[in-house]
C-alpha cells in the first residue's frame, strides 16, 4: 500500500479546512502584533536549564499517564504497552486531521491485546471526563487568584456538579449492565439494524467501564491522573522560569489549564496556532511581554511535538505500522463503526 494512497480525501481536506483556516488566521494575529526583534532576543536569553527540567518533567507526566491508562483497561496490557501506544495516539494528533488519535489509541490497543475496539475506547473516554474535570478545577480554581474574579469559585463549584453527574450516570450504567442493554434493546427495538449494531458495542463499552465500579481502581485513576497533571504543571512552570524567572504555582497552574481549554478549538493537527494564542492570551494577565510569552509558547509546544512525535515514530516502528496505513486503516475502521 502507498502512502498516497493513504493520505485525506479532497472531502477530508474540506472537512479539515476550518480548523486549519483558524490555526492560519491565530498564527497570523499573533506574530502581527509580536515585536519579532523582542521575540528573537527572548529565546537567544532563555535559560537552559529551564528546558532541561522541562524535558525530565514531562516523562512523568507520560508514566503517570500510561499507568493509570493500564489501570483502566483492567492490566489487560502492560506498562510499556500502554506507554508506546499512548505516545503512538499522541503522534496520531500530531500529524494528522481530525484528531484521529483517540480513535487510533483504540484500535491500535485492541489489536495489540485481542480486546474489542468498544471496550478500549470506553476506557480512553473515562480517561477524557477525569481530564476535562481536572482541567476545570485546574482553570477555575486558579482564576481567582489571577482576576480575583468572586463567580468563579461558583463556576468551579458548578463544572465540578456537572462532571460529578457525569460519573453517576456512567457509573449507574456499569452497575446495572443487564439493565441497560435491556433498555437499549428496548428502545432500539423497532430499529432491528440499529438494535443489531448497537448491543455489541454497548456491550464492550460497559465492560470498559468496569473501573469505575471499583473504588480502588477508580481513585487509583484518580491519583494518577491527578499527578500526570501535576508533573504538567511543573514542566510548564519549569521552562517558563527560563524564560521569565521565578514562577508561582498559580502562575503554572493558570497556563496549564488555559492550554489545556485552547486546544480543545478547532484547528490543524498538532493544535498549532491556537495553542500558542492560548499561551500568550494567559500570560498576557500576569503581565509577561507578548513577545516573551510566544517565544515560550513555541518552545512549549516544540517540546511536546518533538517527545510525542519521536516516541510514536518509534513505536509505531516497533508494531510495524506506517504513518500513511494507519491512517487508511483508522478512516475505514471509523467508517465501519460509526
């Protein structure tokens, strides 16, 4: 199979055309407005140091990642397992439109393990919800400290009550597993099609959320994904202390959270632009200089694209997969399930 064979269709393209035009239209604002001279000078007078820690950093935040990622799967596969094929879906993101990296987490870990496609998903979907609920106690708890804004401890309370309820509903639905294929059955039941493909899936899906019936598992998750972000906060604060000197944990936390919220906008593979325009948005509110703050956003994000990119490059090597394969791969099996 060749690559080009595997690469988006002219309708791809088109359905990746308006995250590309806004990663165009943010890289375009920003360095417009960014004294490109200031921009040079902050990374030739960046502190090394600051990117060496950074670069430690960030592989606990990946360990941290692909344990509590093993734990969900119920160590249905290994540690090293989990950690290429995290990094693989990570490079997915990288380099290809549509996010297609959760996607291809699950059928790249279902393959490798024998475990339905339904059943791996499930499990990188709880993985998301832990992540969106951090990431909103992450922005919103730090938020008073940088606006003194009143409302937003409310919000914070708020987004907490709506994840909180979230969880109840999954949690009530991997309780009671006979019930809910029977309701599904029920209500797909004029629909013999729909019925048919349905209860497998759904079947797989609740299996993955098994975890969550588990109050051991379910706070071992936690605590983990509560210290992979926590080693993101210190290699953010980390890399950007070598661009602008001492950084409190509000400071990092605030960044990290913005981050976070930024790439969840449309835009190209790679969330380039809009992660950037996150950054220098954020630091913008501690007073860092527009120029300074881009010179560490791309460092940032170079950072994170050169680990993730090379650690999936590698595994995907290890498994025998070609970029432009997968991808066929990916789209077809995409198209077969939903």
């Amino acid at each position: 199979m060749s690559e080009a064979a595997a690469l988006p269709s002219q309708g791809g393209l088109r359905r990746a055309l308006p995250g590309i035009l806004v990663s165009l239209a943010a890289l375009a604002a920003l360095f417009y407005f960014i004294d490109l001279p200031a921009f040079l000078a902050a990374l030739r007078q960046s502190d090394w140091r600051g990117f060496a820690l950074a670069f430690v950093l960030f592989f606990g935040t990946l360990a941290a990642r692909s344990l509590s990622w093993r734990i969900l799967l119920q160590e249905k596969a290994g540690f090293r397992r989990a950690f290429w094929v995290l990094n693989e879906g990570y490079l997915l993101n990288n380099v290809l439109p549509f996010r297609l990296g959760e996607f291809g987490r699950a059928l790249l870990m279902g393959r490798a393990q024998n475990l339905p496609f339904w059943e791996v998903l499930s499990t990188i979907i709880v993985e998301r919800i832990f992540d969106v609920g951090i990431m909103a106690g992450l922005l919103l708890g730090t938020l008073p400290f940088v606006l003194g804004a009143e409302n937003a401890r409310t919000a914070a309370l708020a987004a907490a009550a709506v994840m909180a309820a979230g969880f109840l509903v999954l949690f009530a639905m991997a309780r009671n597993r006979p019930g809910t294929l029977g309701l599904f059955g029920r209500l797909a039941g004029r629909w013999p099609r729909l019925s048919a493909w349905g209860l497998p899936k759904l079947a797989a899906f609740l299996d993955g959320l098994a975890v969550l019936t588990e109050a051991r598992r379910f706070f071992l998750v936690l605590g983990l994904l509560l210290l992979a972000w926590a080693f993101n906060v210190g290699w953010y604060g980390a890399l950007l202390w070598g661009f602008v000197g001492p950084v409190s944990p509000v400071m990092a936390g605030f960044v990290v959270g913005a981050s976070a919220l930024g790439v969840a906008l449309p835009s190209s593979p790679g969330y380039i632009g809009v992660f950037e325009a996150a950054l220098v948005g954020a630091l913008s509110l501690f007073g860092v200089e527009a120029a300074v703050a881009l010179a560490f956003a791309i460092s940032a994000h170079v950072l994170y694209l050169v680990i993730t990119i090379t650690l999936g490059a590698y595994g995907l090597s290890r498994d025998g997969q070609s970029l432009g394969g997968l991808y066929r791969q990916i789209t077809k099996r995409k198209e077969r399930e939903l």
